[in-house]
C-alpha cells in the first residue's frame, strides 16, 4: 500500500537529482513572487505577499507538471484559465481578444512542424518533396 502511495507521490521525479531541479524551481518561484508581493504590500495594494507567492508558486508547478505533455499544450491550458478568469472578472471584450490571437499562435504548429521537417531534411543532407 506506501509502495503505491510513493509512487503516486513520485510520480515523473524519475531521480533525486531530478527532485532537486524541481525543489529549487518551486523555492524560487515563491522567492521571486514574494518579492513583488512585497513591493505591492508597501504601495498598500490589495493582492499582497502571499497572492504574489501563491501565484508565482502555482504557475511553476503548472509548468513543471505539464512539461511532460508539452509547453504548448501547457502553455494553451494556461492561455485558457487566463480567458476563463478574464470572462469572471467581467472584461468579455478583453477575453475575445486574447482569444482571437490565442487561436491565431495555435494554428501556427502547421507552420512550425513544416519548418522544423525542412530543418531536419537539411540536416540530413536531403530535401523533402512536398
């Protein structure tokens, strides 16, 4: 039972080293969130220290957890909950415009697996035909 236990706690943290990597960005993301959540304490701003840290915090972890799946599925999903709080907080307009170039960037894969194909080709000393 801790033998499955662990392994669901481990999870993608294939090494200790890895762990550390992990640790260390997760430390610093809440480092350098407190920072700015310090400057915005001393202006008696409303989102403060631990708004900053938890955001700064929850935003590395997003990233860690899903670099296994892809930035740009990570980065999308991110992209997503953005639009979704934007919407919630009553900027509509502001959300369809971040959309519209959100949708605009994810179209681009096309572009970029084309790119990247020619760059491999080249580097093998051969050209694909289209």
């Amino acid at each position: 039972m801790l033998h499955v236990l662990w392994q669901e706690i481990s999870s993608g943290l294939h090494n200790s080293e890895q762990l550390m990597h992990v640790i260390i960005r997760l430390v610093a993301a809440a480092l350098l969130g407190a920072l700015v959540g310090i400057q915005r304490e001393s202006t008696r701003k409303p989102a403060g220290l631990r708004t900053h840290m938890l955001v700064s915090l929850a935003t590395a972890a997003f990233v860690i957890s899903c670099s296994s799946v892809g930035m740009s599925s990570a980065a999308s999903v991110w992209m997503t909950a953005a639009i979704g709080i934007t919407v919630g907080l009553g900027s509509l307009g502001i959300a369809v415009m971040v959309t519209i170039p959100a949708l605009i960037i994810l179209a681009l894969e096309g572009l970029e697996r084309r790119v990247e194909d020619k760059q491999g080709s080249n580097d093998r000393g051969t050209t694909k035909q289209p």
